[in-house]
C-alpha cells in the first residue's frame, strides 16, 4: 500500500490528479503511509453501519468520509424506521438516508441505474433532519451491512 500512495503522490506533483484519496480504510491502515494525508477515505457508510471509528479518524484528521453503499444496497429501504421516518418528512426513504449522510458531513455514494430514482436520489436539499431524529437514525441497530470489511482485502504488511 505504500508504494501505491507514494505513486499517487508522484501523479499529484506531476499535475496528473488534482487530489489523491483511499478507499476502505481503517484507522490502523493510514499509519502506513507517508506523506500527504489522503483527502478523501471511501468506506462503506450508512444508516445501520455508521462505522464510528473510521468516521472520528477522518473527521480529526480532515478527511471526507465518502459512504459507499448509501442504501445499504437497497436493504435500507425496508427499515421500518426508515421508512415511518421518510413518511413523516414527505420524501422517499432514499432522500432520507442520503439526507442523513449529508448532515453526517458524509458524501454519499449511491447508484442507480434508473434514471427517475438517479433525479430522485439528487433532490435530497429541500428537508432537513432534526436533531433528535439524528439520533434516532444512528441508534438503529446494524442493518444492510454488506458482509465486507477491509482487513480482508487490504494488507496488513504497510510494505505490500
Ligand atoms: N470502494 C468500495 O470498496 C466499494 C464497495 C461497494 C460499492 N462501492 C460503490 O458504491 C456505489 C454504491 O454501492 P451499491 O450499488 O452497492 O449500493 P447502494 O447505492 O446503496 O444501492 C444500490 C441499489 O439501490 C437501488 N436504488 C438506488 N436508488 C434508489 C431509489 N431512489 N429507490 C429505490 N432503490 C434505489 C439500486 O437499484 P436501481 O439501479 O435499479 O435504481 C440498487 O439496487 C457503487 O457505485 C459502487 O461502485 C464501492
């Protein structure tokens, strides 16, 4: 992972990239690297999954936190708390769960292949979640996780 980031960081300096980020990582993984600190880590992150470690590292560090799997892959959409919650604000519990990263300071990464629900999934600035129903959201339980996680996909030796 290392010779990988300090790759990145040559294609920066070259002007090939703009800025440089990670994806899955974990706080004992950014120990590995030197230099410049990834602007951006790409974890799987929603409303059942608030990976709450990950998270605080990247906010003390300055690092967005971009969530993959905004719906929980569609799981998400059965919650019965979700979708009670989405009712009371009159929008689709998509927009309320990406609604929810958002005011997380979480850029959401959701995917559609459906062209309406993509239009949908855009028109999440009209509403805002309160505070109390915040809290709510993030006391759900583990829901819609995806089974992943990255100290099987990603090296532990920070030399690899
Ligand atoms: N970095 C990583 O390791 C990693 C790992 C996994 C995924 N990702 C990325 O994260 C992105 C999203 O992940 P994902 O596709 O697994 O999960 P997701 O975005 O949470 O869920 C996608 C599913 O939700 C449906 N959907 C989307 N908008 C909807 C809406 N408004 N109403 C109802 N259903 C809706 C989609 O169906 P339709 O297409 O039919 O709308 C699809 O079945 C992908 O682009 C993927 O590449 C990254």
């Amino acid at each position: 992972m290392r010779v990988t980031w300090n790759a990145f960081q040559d294609f920066k300096h070259e002007g090939l990239v703009k800025s440089i980020g990670v994806a899955n990582f974990l706080p004992h993984h950014f120990a590995a690297l030197e230099g410049e600190v990834p602007v951006i880590d790409q974890i799987e992150y929603h409303i059942g999954y608030l990976q709450e470690e990950a998270f605080a590292y990247c906010k003390e560090h300055d690092i967005l936190v971009e969530g993959w799997a905004a719906l929980g892959r569609a799981e998400l959409l059965q919650s019965a708390t979700v979708q009670t919650m989405a009712a009371t604000y009159q929008v689709n519990p998509a927009q309320l769960c990406l609604r929810f990263c958002l005011q997380q300071g979480v850029l959401p990464l959701v995917k559609s292949a459906d062209e309406q629900r993509m239009r949908l999934n855009r028109d999440v600035f009209s509403f805002t979640i309160t505070a109390a129903d915040m809290e709510k959201l993030k006391s759900v339980g583990q829901v819609a996780w995806s089974g992943e996680h990255p100290d099987k996909a990603i090296p532990l030796d920070p030399a690899d």
